[in-house]
C-alpha cells in the first residue's frame, strides 16, 4: 500500500501541469456575441431594457433586462405571434423568411412602456404597450401602413412623433390612441439624411432612433457609402421638426445602427450592431463624449475591446440555455430562450405526453425542410459554442426524418431517417440548391445522441456534427458545414430540433435534453483505435485546423504522467493544441499503454504504432505525413524524444538485454514510424542519472515501475530506456525546453540530453526558462511561439 502511495503521489506530480490562472475577463466588445440586431435600448432607473428583431420567428420581439449594460437576460417578447395567416404558419408552399416583424422602438413614458415594430409580412406597424415590461399583459394595435425603421418619441408638447423613411426621411404625428398616423401630418424631415457620407451611397439612411439630450434632439441613422462600411450619421436640431445638421459620427469596421444610453452616474455609451458572418449582427457598446454638442463615438474613432463595465457572465443561461425539458408548477412551458420558426402549431408539441421530454409528432407530409413545421430553435453564439441533444427514436414513422440542425438558408442536418423501416444515422449538407446526404450509417437502438459544433472564430464559420451510441463517445459524421450568412434568412444561425415527415404522419421523436455549452471539442476524430484492439491505450484523437486546406503537416502530441496513466490525451491538447492548431498543423494527440498495464517497450511501440497509422491513413484524415513532429511534456518529453532518436531502429541490445522498439502494436508495418523533428519539454532523458544527477532512483520510482525492477539492479534495461542512449547524426532536429526550478525531473537531464544532441549537430536550441517549474512558467508565451516556429520552420511552413 506505501508504495502504491508512493507512486500515486509521483504520479500526481508528473502529470498535474499547474497552468497560471487567467486574471477575471473584463467586459470586453462585442457584449453579446450572437444574433441580436436592431436594438432599441432604455434606461429605467438602475435597469436597462433592450428589444431587438428576430423576424420571422415566434414568440417575436425579444425583451431583454441588464443591470449593467453588459449581462442580458430574455424577460418577454412583444407578442406570441405576429399574425395567423399562410405565410407565418409555413401553409400552401408559402413562408416569409428573412421579413416577420423589424426594427422596434421601445420607450417608457408615464409608467407604461410602449414598443413599436413593423411587418412587410401583414403590411402593418404595431404599438404594445403595458405596465409590466417584464410581465405584461400587453394591449397590441395595428394598423397600415408598414412604417418602414420608425422611431416614435413622446414630446414635451404633449404630441406623439414618429421618424421613418430610407435616404428620405419623414415626420408624422401620431393619434394619441396610437391608432395611426394623424391625416395631414406627414411632412419631409430630411430630404437626403445620407448626404454627410457624401452623394456615393448603396443603403440610404434608416434604422432612425431619436433621443432629446440637454434640450436638443439627435437622429441616429446608418447608412452605407459605396466601397465603404456600415456608417452612423447624427442630425441636430433645436426642434423635433428641424431643420436638421448632420455629420458622421462613427466608421469602424461597419459597426452601427443604434442610438444612445446613459448610465445612473453620468456616462454615455452608444449601442450599435456588427454584421458578423454566420453567428448574425451582434451587439457593441461604444464610450460616448459630449464635445461642442455633437456626441463623439469610440476610443480614437474606435470601437473598444474592453470596456469600463462590469465583467461578462456570458451568455448562458441568460441569452441562452440548455433544458432538461422538465418543469416546475409555475414554470413557462418553454423558456424564453426558445423560438419556434414560423408559427408553431400547437396540438404537435408537448412536454405532458412523456413526463421530462419534448415531444414532436408530425402533422403532414413536408415537401422540404424549410417549409417543416414545428422546428423549435435557440441562437447560436460566438466565438465557439456546442449544442447536444438526446433523442429517442421509437416512435418514428416511414420517411419519417428527425435530429438536431444548424439552421439558416444554407443548413446542415444530423438527424434519424426511417427508410424501407429501417432506420439511420444521416447527415445532409444543405449549402447548395440541392440539399446532399453526404453520410448515412445503420442505427440498431432506439436512443441516440447528436451534438453540433460551431466555430465563429474569425469569421471561420464552420459547423461540425457528429454522433453518439452512449453520450460519451463522439464520431463526426459527415463533412464540415461552410456556414453562410444569407439574406433571404437575414439571421444567423439557430440550434433547431426537428421532426417531420415525407410519407405518412403521426410519427414522433421525444427529445430528452437540449444542451449548449460555449466551447467545442476541436476534435474532429476522437477515440479513433490506432491498433487492432480496443484498449484505452490505443486510442488517439485527430484536431484539424481551419485553413480551408485539403491537408496538414502534423504534430503528434504525448501527455505527462510518469508513464501510470493510459488516457490522458485531452491533456495534452490542452496544452498545446491551440497554439499548434492555429499554427496550421494537424493535431494527434495520443495515448498508450501505462506501465500498469504493460512494460517498457510497450510505451514506445505504442507511439511507432500510432505514428504508422497516422501515415496509412493520411488521405482519410486530410492528413499531411509529409512532416510529422512529435512533442510531449514530462513523461511524453521522454517518449517524444525516444520516437525521435530511435528514427529507423528496430531492436537494439545492451548486454544481455534487447528490447523491440518498432514492436507489433497495430498494422500498417510497411509505414515508417520516423518523425521530423522533436520537442521535449522537461522530459526524464538519463535514468541513470535521475537522482542528484548521478544516480539511479530506488524501487518505488515511475521507471522502476515501467522496467518492472530496480533501477540499480537493471542498468542495461535502464540505458535502453533512455533517449540519450540512440542519439546519431541521422536524428531530426530537437529543440529542449527545461524550467531550472523543476524539483521533479532536475534539470541537468536536459543540461545532458541537449549536450550530447549538440555533439552530433542535431540540437537547435536548449531554452532554460529561470524560475520554470514542472510546467508553471515553463509553459508559457515564448515558449510554446519557439516550439510553433521550429515546427513550422522544419515544415517548411
């Protein structure tokens, strides 16, 4: 039992890389990095609240709480549905994507709040109005026409104005019923509101939002200059009537449309919107200064990245959030995070027919996925975010197709199809005019499991999907989704769970959770066996980078963990994967045996066997063996530089020992196991040298453990283990990264490894970090930029 302690504690400190904690993220831009355009923003008290437009979908007219302009929650919509007509409820072929109801208008006057939008859909505008903004009821009126991006504004004259028009904009007085406009009222307000971003324009003014500041009122307007950007011009007036000066106020990567909010203590800021690729038109708050009477926008004409606000929270479970489908008395059926596409139809969606699920059973025969009913969807968010689902199948009906989608005009789907009565694993790529099935694989279980990935990073907008068995492990299906913000759709993309049929109805799916998270994987094969068994050991993970390239030049990755652990390769990309991803190369990350569960040279014939595979199937895993570096910290350090200095050896013999380094793990034995270059952090080299740097460690050390003797008594088992032992002329080129205040593996092992790799010219740089410990701050900034550049340089990247 002491020494199985012994070991443990070893363990514990050879595998534990204690990275620095990052300092509390600040409020940075954008405050909500997902779909949430045309915002209307007000101040009541110390509580802001902002609607937004999401169109076509229902409920509709998001209503959003912060206490700090930073953190938003969903609070309510405008309404449940905008109309009962053809075109919302996806009837007679007909629906309105991309249209729905538009930009709103929220204010607050005299105790009750008031919010206006305007449909091209019904042709109408419409006023809400309640007391309770969060709670309602709301009384709705109507009427024609659609005022086209109108701002309403309650004067002090005890009159009810209205803003609307494009390039050309117009004033009118309102009925104080909110019934309509007054007949006669309407006049030219500016006959050309884009001119002070000169007489070049593609959009005209619009997106109009007054405020009254100090007595003087300001019109905020984008427009949008030919060969230009998104642009927000002010108008001034001293009357609401005019006339109106203007100017442009802000120009920054076509960030605007929006208007002004003030903060209890005196500050301003700016809310506008960036048209950010597939993830939608996501929110910005900008610093605003008063200078001359004229607002001044931004940090030097900027849009900030941090900002002086309270820190982020995120946007789970505020904007958005996973559900167990499980409900308290009391609770909203659905949260408000949820949104149906179109109008729903009611009597085909339940959460009382199986007790903790949601159910959706089919109504008709669909003619295409976008016409389906009942597709039930939440945002997605950026930079990266994940949504999973559970969904059991057994109810499902011939033609019958049901899973999970990343939903826009050009969609993609992973989902149950029901063909000949069998059922199967399918996923469709939806980016051209013809949707494509581009991987179908037979499903023999009733429960399955799909997750969809989303990668927004600069603007990569790439969706993944893939499948489970059992929740646990993942396989990608299908090819990657080129998300594309569309305008016909006009809204980024949706998380939607679906069900509909193609041959006869009445067929169902329960979904038992939705999950969202703000992360992905990266991994786009995991748990893929290298060997011909299925042992722990012999799994490995494949990362690909988002280059748009057919393949990648490859970095194998080996975790730490004295050699006692035989899953650690999630590990190992955490510490690494991100800076060689973004790099350009392919990430492996491996595992093998540990020395439980076999003995030196089992470790070794794991990475040959894995580094075979890797070749074998290249063309499959879009794959570049032309490079493969190999890298790994501690115990990996060890194996990494093993692979490297055993470039092409077979067996080797010291004594009367001799040890198979190539081995038997796996196939593909007609494929070199040789690596290209090497970069060892702080790996054990000489163990014969381990202890005060000239000695051996006794029994209860990692290596007496993977020899499976002690050290003292097995030198030439000993020396075969060792990495130094193989060094030639004929080895890639290594570069040694050693903390000198490392108390687990000293030093002085890398002091000798890079001095003998020095003497046969095959050592390009010793970095000896000062005050670097077992991988605090030995892993740090410069350190993991020397090892990308050195790879990237022996790539010839």
């Amino acid at each position: 039992m002491r020494k199985q302690k012994t070991l443990l504690l070893l363990c514990n400190l050879f595998c534990c890389i204690l990275l620095p904690l990052s300092a509390q993220k600040p409020a940075t831009n954008p405050v909500i990095y997902a779909d949430a355009p045309d915002m209307s923003m007000l101040r009541v008290g110390d509580t802001y609240y902002m609607s937004s437009t999401t169109m076509h979908m229902s409920p509709g007219v998001p209503i959003m709480k912060s206490n700090d302009l930073v953190n938003w929650k969903l609070v309510n919509y405008a309404y449940d549905t905008l109309a009962n007509i053809p075109t919302m409820n996806l009837d007679d072929g007909k629906n309105t994507y991309g249209r729905g109801s538009w930009a709103s208008c929220l204010r607050y006057h005299e105790g009750v709040y008031y919010l206006s939008t305007f449909a091209q859909t019904t042709g109408k505008t419409y006023f809400y109005t309640t007391k309770n903004l969060e709670k309602g009821p709301w009384k709705c009126t109507e009427f024609s026409p659609a005022y086209h991006d109108h701002s309403f504004f309650f004067d002090e004259d005890g009159h009810i104005y209205m803003i609307y028009g494009n390039g050309k904009l117009f004033l009118a007085e309102l009925k104080p019923d909110l019934s309509g406009v007054k007949p006669g009222t309407e006049r030219v307000l500016i006959e050309n509101a884009s001119a002070p971003a000169g007489d070049n324009i593609m959009l005209g003014a619009e997106g109009s939002q007054l405020f009254k500041v100090k007595g003087k009122y300001y019109l905020f307007n984008i427009t949008w200059p030919r060969g230009g950007v998104r642009t927000v011009i002010v108008h001034r007036a001293d009357k609401i009537t005019g006339p109106y000066e203007g100017r442009v106020v802000f120009q920054d990567r076509g960030i605007a449309q929006g208007g002004l909010v003030d903060t209890p203590d005196g500050r301003w800021f700016a809310y506008l919107f960036e048209d950010c690729g597939a993830v939608g038109r996501i929110p910005y708050l900008v610093p605003v200064e008063w200078k001359d009477g004229w607002p001044v926008l931004g940090v030097d004409g900027r849009a900030p990245a941090k900002l002086e606000l309270p820190d982020s929270r995120g946007l789970i479970p505020g904007i958005v959030a996973s559900d167990d489908f499980n409900r308290k008395k009391g609770e909203r059926t659905l949260p408000l995070v949820w949104q149906w596409n179109h109008n729903p139809d009611n009597s085909l969606w339940s959460l009382s027919a199986r007790k903790g699920y949601l159910r959706l059973t089919t109504g008709r025969v669909e003619t295409s996925f976008t016409q389906a009913k009942n597709m039930l969807t939440q945002r997605t968010i950026g930079p990266v975010c994940t949504g999973s689902v559970s969904m059991d199948v057994s109810g499902m009906k011939e033609g019958d197709f049901a899973g999970l989608s990343l939903f826009q005009r050009k969609y993609g789907q992973v989902g149950v199809k029901v063909i000949d009565g069998k059922k199967y694993i399918v996923m469709v790529n939806g980016e051209n005019e013809k949707p494509m099935e581009i991987e179908k694989v037979p499903l023999e279980q009733s429960v399955i499991y799909f997750k969809a990935e989303c990668d927004f990073r600069n603007r990569a907008d790439k969706g993944y999907f893939y499948y489970s068995l059992d929740g646990i492990r993942w396989k990608a299906i299908g090819n990657v989704l080129k998300m594309q913000y569309t305008m016909p759709h006009f809204m980024g993309y949706r998380f939607a769970l679906f069900n509909y049929a193609t041959k006869e109805t009445e067929g169902y799916v329960d979904f038992d959770y939705f999950k969202i998270e703000d992360k992905i994987s990266d991994c786009r094969w995991a748990d893929v066996c290298y060997a011909d068994d299925e042992l722990e050991g012999h799994k490995l993970d494949i990362y690909l980078p988002d280059t748009g390239k057919s393949s990648h030049k490859v970095v194998v990755l080996i975790y730490g963990s004295a050699w006692f652990a035989n899953n650690m390769k999630q590990n190992a990309f955490q510490v690494f994967g991100r800076s060689l991803l973004d790099k350009g190369f392919a990430v492996v990350s491996i595992n093998h045996r540990s020395s439980r569960d076999a003995k030196f040279p089992a470790q070794i014939n794991d990475v040959k066997a894995a580094i075979r595979f890797i070749r074998a199937n290249a063309a499959k895993y879009k794959l570049d063996t032309s490079f493969i570096g190999i890298t790994g910290f501690s115990s990996g350090g060890h194996l990494a530089s093993l692979a490297g200095t055993t470039n092409g050896v077979k067996s080797y013999t010291i004594g009367d020992k001799t040890v198979d380094l190539e081995g038997n793990v796996g196939e593909y034995f007609s494929f070199s196991s040789r690596v290209d270059a090497v970069v060892d952090w702080f790996g054990p080299i000489d163990m014969t040298r381990m202890e005060n740097c000239n000695t051996t460690k006794g029994a209860n050390s990692p290596e007496a453990a993977l020899i499976g003797g002690i050290p003292a008594d097995n030198l030439d088992m000993l020396a075969l283990l060792n990495p130094i032992t193989y060094i030639d002329k004929n080895d890639p080129k290594f570069i040694v990264i050693h903390g000198e205040a490392d108390t687990v593996v000293p030093n002085c092992q890398s002091i000798f490894f890079s001095e003998a790799l020095k003497a046969q010219g095959r050592l390009e740089e010793f970095v000896s970090v000062p005050g670097g410990q077992h991988g605090p701050v030995t892993f740090n900034e410069n350190t993991f930029k020397k090892m990308t550049d050195f790879f990237a340089k022996e790539a010839g990247m």
